[in-house]
C-alpha cells in the first residue's frame, strides 16, 4: 500500500507553483513537507485529495491512478490549519460525519465518536458547540473527524499554524504518538522544521 | 486556553467603524436633532400609511367582515389558492434561482458581472410588463391558468434569490464543502448536508420575501390568472373597483394583513436567533473574499453551468423577445410598425379608450413627483435612524412597514381614508404619488441608511475639532459621502414610480393614466390594435425602467470603487 507521485506539474496562469514533482509514501509513514509559504506544499495536498486537477503527473495508489476517483471517495483525510469544523453541527455530529456517508449503524458510529474523541484528548466532548472550542481544542476535534472514516491517507496542512507557540509543541507530540499507535500514513505540511521533526519519519523540502 | 478560532472568525467578518452608539461617548449632534430629522418622516408615514391601514383594520373587524369571509366557501378558496400558489411559486423559485446563484457565487468566467446585472433586472420590472410578456409568449390556451401565473412569478423573483443568496454563498468558505467531500459526501449530500444548512439564513430570508412577494401578488395574477385563478389582492381590487363591497373587501385586507405581519414577525424572530443573512448568521461561519472563493469550472462543473446560463437567458430573454415581437405583430401574421404608429396618432378626436401618449407625460410627472416626496422623506428618515439612540431601532422597523404591506392595501387604505377634511383628496391625482412614494421609501431607507452607519466618525470629529458646525459637519463629511447612495435610492424611487400598478389601480383618475394603467386598459379593450398598442408600450416601459436602472447600476458601481470607506 504506497501512495506515489509521480511527475507533478501544477500551473496557476503564468506560475509555475509545482514542477514535475515526484515522490513515494509507503504504509504506515509519515512524510514531513517543509518550504516556505507560496512554494506549492499546499497545492501538493490539493492535488493528492483530488481537490485540483494538475497540468501534468499522476497520483497512484498502489498503481492505479487516482484521476478518474471522484473526491468523495478517494479515501483521504484532511486537516487544514483552522480547522473548518462544521458550525451548524456540534463535535460529536461532527466527527461522526464522514461514520453517516459511510452509512456504518447508529449505535456503531456512537461508539467510535467516543473513541476518537478520547484518542485525541477530549473523551465526553460530543454534545459541546464548535463555537466553544479553543483553537487547540478545535484542531483536535479535526484531526478525530478526518481520521472516523479511516483514511487511507491523512493530509495536514498546517495544522498546528494558528496556535500559540506552547500548545503547538504540545500538540504536535501528541500528534505524533497519534499517528504512531494508529500506524497512519500521513502527508504533514508544514513551514517549522522542528515541528517537521517532531511529527515526520522524513522530510522533504519544496521551493 | 487559547481563542483563535474566534479570533479569526471575526477578524473574518466584514468589519464596521465603530459608532458612537455605546455609553459615555457624546453624540456629535444635540439629543433633539434626530427626533426633529424624524418628525417628517413620521408624519408622512403615519397620516398616508398607518391611518390608511389602521382605517382598514377596523373597518375590517367591525360588522363581522371578516366572520362572514371565513364562513363563505368561495373566500376560503380564495385564501386557499393564494397560499398555495404562492408556496409553489416560492419553491420553484427556489429551484430555479439556487443553481443561478451557485454559478454567480462560485464560478469564474467571462462576463460574470453582466449576467450579475441581467439576473437582477427581472424584479424591478413593472409588473404590468412581465404579465403582457407572457400573454405575448404563452399560446392562448395557457392564458388565465395557474401554469402562466407560477412562470411569470419564477421570471420576477429568480433575481430575489440571486440577490440575497450570491453575497453569502460567494463569501462562504469552500473548504466546508471540500472537506465534506473528503469525508465521503457525493455532491448532493455536500449540497443538502452542508452547503445548504450554511446558506440556511440567506435561502430563508429569500423564501420569506419571494413568498410575501407571490402572496400579495397583484398585477401578474390579474393579467394572467383570467376569472378563475383569484388571489386575495385581485379579490380585494374587485370587490372594491367592480362590486363597490367595501365591507367584504376591507375583510380580506384585513386577513391577508395578519399573514405578512405573522410572517414578518416569524422571520425577524429567526434572522435574530440566526443573526441576519449577511454576515453568515453570525453562528462562527468562516467567511473568505469572494474572488479567491470562485473557480474557473472545469469537467461536469462546466457542464452546468453553460446549463446555467442557457436558463437564465431564456427565462428572462424569452418572454421580453416575445414581448418586443407581439409589439410588432400584425394581425396577418406578418411585422409592421401599426401599433406604433397608432400610439403616435391617438388623438382626441379618435374612439381610444385612453390617450396613451398622455398617459406618458402623466406617468413621468408622476414619477417626478414620487422621487422628491420618496427622497426627501427617505434621506431625513434615514439620518434620524443614523444619528438617533433612542427610538431609532423602532424607527428604522416602523419605516419597513410599507414594504412587507401590499400596495393594493395601501392604495384601498388611501381611498377610505382620504375622503374627508382636512384631507379630502378623492378624485386628486396627487394621491398617486404619494402612494409611490410610500412604497418606495423603504427602498431609500435601505440604500442610505447604511452608508451613512458606515461613516466613520473619526471623519466628523475631525471636521468638529476643525471648528465646523454639526451642520457643516454633515455638509462636509455625511452628504458627499452619501450623494451617490442617494441618488442610486431616488433611481430606484423612479423606477417604483414608473412601473407602480396595485396602488394605481385604486387611485388613478380617468384622463390621469399612468402608463401601466393604460396599458391594462388598452388589453382590456377588443381588438387586435388595442393589444397590438398595449404591447407597444409595455415595451417603451420596459425600455425606460431597464435605462433608469443602467444609470443607478453604474453610478452605484462607480460610487462603490471610489468610497474607500465600503
């Protein structure tokens, strides 16, 4: 199970923001991408959740190529660096969102809501309004949304990048016990190279 | 613990100058000048709007009117059809307005704006327009029947939907939906689940307003409906013109009042709960620049939209080209200018049921009339709702009124009422006027009274400090500041006027037609000319209100690129 990319080009207008890009991600690991901002590490994401189209290169599971996977069920899991909870629904709808389009059964999908949530440090936060979340709190309830349907591969764009430098650290070593005893396979961007270290088993740099 | 999630939420909402209205802070007029500012708007509204309605309110309470309406099958009917018709014509609206907005909202492409603008114009056609465009379009055999009223009204009001819809839809943040689809939502579930539950205040406060709209629809439903299909507004107009049953007619005012007020009052109840439509109903939606949100569409997303844009331009393209084409029919089937040259030659001394030419004259004095009378007393509205603390709130609701009341209820209340001294008006064609300017003044309040919120007062202190007058203040920092938004609400006054039918038909004198009531008087008359000159100049209407609203369209555009403060 590898996740490859292979020959990248991505254009906006006149810009050149990827260019022939290629790299493998094997099962279980989790790759750090560091550049500066503007250098393409967000469009790569894109590009692998299927959420832009690129000018050239192919993104293959396994082999087989991605292109005609519609979005919905490519099986990717992203996080972005502020969280985009769903405010009309509270945390536990929230992370149960991805449990009701896989159709999983009610009392099912209430049990691993609450898993998760205790996985990620808020165990009895269901009920709780997205409104109410700190940012940490917030980023936490994203990353138990994203990893409910148990992606093939999680995306995280920044994810620690609108907290304080304090909760950062903290969460980024929780972050990476997570995806350790989960055995995750995960693309991790972002602009902070200790934050890179702590979380990734590589890193590659862009730009 | 730490808040940025909220931090930038509301660093995410559109931001507003601070005002002087909390605590300490004095105000840069006297506590008086507001409440003097609003004395005139005050009187006008009450003495040629509440009176009027008051006065059909208790008319319709009293000798059990309104009894003997609920007890007749045939009102209840009546009631029934103009509920239904207006639901369904809300859902089609609905339907046909929603994928209008997506493109508008989300997508980039060529000449966006210009179809933002087309889109927009069907609405603030007369109304006597949009009916004759589709007695020109539909096969007779479809005239008077339900299919033809829920067209012409889905014609009217797609612009309703686009109009409150797009500018919280092209502002939503499109990683809601991304990441839906992420988590293994096919399009449809993102839309229903999603999308739609965010754009849940904006769709509602269209749906309130396109049902209030289709429920107290007049002109439309009297042009295409035909003798069977009657809705409380075409009931009341004929028991009132026709049947002289001022009692009965008084009663279904009445009824069909206390459903918009129950409305109203649903829907401001849940703009407050929900926080309004504009800024995502304040319940933390993440709100982006609309630019950086719309996408050049690509594969099926381009598919529909081309699907799109070939509805639009045949909903609204179809009916008017039919229009302009019926003008010019002969009845031989061939094309010639007959009808036109029949306006022009209508003279005195001709059998014409009207004189068309004149009614021109009579419709632009009017209008002239209706623009000062609106504008004056929208602008001192405006200012005392700006400046005033106290009492403006109700103020600011209270100058709404007129635009959830029907202009049928305000034409019939300015006929029970202004028939005695002082103010003994039958017969004057002044009311005519002031009952547009009455349905226009909201529509000034609306344009206005945000720009002049938006000030900032550091502008007005500055000038203060300077050694300026509050009135020199308001000389040099509100008027200029405010002059395009004026005249943009006195554009939209003009185009009220011109095109004003529900009320007219009330108070329009024999000899005094405005246009649209010449117009309807012409159709109702036999003969392939008098339709052929009706159609005529249901198009010069048309010509005239869609060049109006080209100028208020680009002096806003231009006042809103040079206002560094919008």
């Amino acid at each position: 199970m590898t996740l490859s990319i292979e020959g990248l080009v991505v254009r906006f207008g006149p810009r050149t923001v990827l260019d022939g890009l290629s790299m493998t991600v094997a099962d279980g690991e989790v790759v750090g991408v560091l550049g500066p901002s503007g250098c393409g590490k967000s469009t790569l994401l894109r590009v692998v959740a299927g959420l832009l189209v690129p000018d050239a290169g192919a993104v293959r599971w396994d082999g087989a190529d991605l292109e005609s996977v519609p979005l919905h069920r490519r099986g990717v899991g992203l996080v972005f660096q502020d969280g985009v909870l769903f405010p009309h629904r509270d945390v536990g709808a929230n992370v149960a969102f991805g449990l009701r389009m896989q159709r999983s059964p009610k009392a099912e999908r209430a049990a691993e809501v609450s898993r998760l949530l205790t996985l990620v440090g808020l165990p009895g936060y269901e009920r709780r309004a997205v409104a109410t979340l700190s940012g940490g709190e917030a980023q936490r309830v994203a990353l138990a949304r994203a990893l409910a349907p148990r992606p093939r591969v999680l995306l995280l764009d920044e994810p620690l990048a609108s907290l304080d430098l304090d909760l950062r650290r903290r969460l980024a070593a929780d972050l990476a016990t997570l995806l350790r005893t989960l055995g995750t396979t995960a693309l991790f961007v972002t602009h902070d190279p200790a934050e890179a270290d702590a979380v990734a088993d590589r890193t590659i740099r862009l730009g | 613990m730490d808040d940025h999630g909220a931090a930038l939420t509301v660093a995410a909402a559109p931001g507003r100058p601070a005002t002087t209205r909390d605590g300490g802070e004095r105000p840069w007029v006297a506590r008086w000048v507001p409440w003097a500012l609003g004395l005139v708007p005050v009187g006008f509204v009450a003495v040629f709007f509440v009176w009027p309605v008051a006065a059909i309110i208790a008319r319709g309470l009293s000798a059990g009117g309104v009894r003997d309406v609920l007890a007749d099958a045939e009102l209840r009917h009546i009631v029934w059809f103009t509920t239904w018709q207006a639901l369904l014509s809300t859902a089609l609206t609905l339907g046909a307005g929603l994928p209008v907005a997506w493109a508008l909202a989300r997508c980039r492409f060529r000449g966006r704006r210009t179809v933002t603008a087309i889109a927009g114009v069907p609405f603030v056609l007369p109304t006597v327009v949009v009916g004759l465009a589709f007695l020109a379009l539909l096969p007779e055999r479809w005239h008077a029947s339900v299919a033809a009223i829920l067209l012409a009204h889905v014609f009217f009001n797609v612009a309703v939907v686009v109009r409150t819809v797009v500018p919280l839809w092209e502002r939503l943040d499109p990683r809601y939906g991304e990441v839906a689809s992420t988590l293994g939502a096919p399009r449809w579930r993102v839309a229903a689940e999603v999308v739609g539950p965010l754009l849940r205040p904006a769709i509602g406060a269209a749906a309130s307003v396109v049902f209030l709209f289709t429920f107290t629809s007049f002109g439309v439903v009297l042009l295409l409906g035909g003798p069977t299909h009657v809705t409380l507004e075409v009931e009341i107009y004929r028991r009132t013109a026709q049947l002289l049953d001022l009692r009965t007619a008084s009663a279904l005012a009445l009824v069909q009042l206390v459903v918009v007020v129950a409305l109203a009052g649903w829907w401001g109840r849940s703009q407050r709960v929900t926080g309004g439509a504009g800024d995502g109903g304040g319940r933390g939606v993440r709100l982006v620049a609309a630019e950086g949100a719309r996408t050049r569409p690509t594969g099926r997303r381009r598919v529909a939209l081309v699907a799109v844009l070939v509805e639009l331009i045949v909903l609204i393209g179809v009916p008017l080209a039919a229009l302009v084409e019926r003008s010019l029919r002969l009845p031989d089937g061939s094309h010639g200018l007959a009808a036109w040259r029949a306006l022009g030659s209508s003279g005195a001394g001709t059998s014409r049921p009207v004189d068309p030419l004149a009614s021109i004259g009579v419709s632009l004095r009017t209008a002239a009339i209706a623009v000062v009378l609106a504008t004056v007393v929208g602008v001192l509205a405006s200012c005392a709702v700006a400046y005033g603390r106290r009492g403006a709130p109700l103020l600011d609701l209270g100058l709404m009124l007129p635009l959830g009341t029907s202009a049928v209820t305000v034409g019939f209340g300015l006929l029970i009422t202004m028939d005695r001294a002082p103010l003994d008006l039958r017969g004057s064609w002044v009311l005519v006027p002031v009952a547009h300017a009455i349905v226009a003044i909201p529509l000034v309040v609306r344009t206005v009274l945000p720009v002049l919120r938006s000030i900032d007062p550091r502008l007005r202190e500055a000038a203060m400090t300077l050694g300026a007058s509050p009135a020199r203040t308001w000389a040099a920092v509100d008027l200029p500041l405010a002059r395009r938004a004026i005249a943009v609400g006195a554009g939209f006054a003009f185009a009220v006027s011109i095109g004003e039918f529900g009320a007219t038909a009330f108070l329009s004198r024999s000899g005094h037609e405005t246009m649209p009531v010449a117009i309807v008087r012409l159709l109702s008359r036999p003969g392939a000319l008098n339709v052929g000159m009706a159609m005529a100049m249901a198009v010069m209407l048309l010509v005239v209100t869609v060049a109006v609203l080209l100028v208020v369209e680009l002096a806003g555009g231009a006042g809103r690129a040079r206002d560094p403060l919008r």
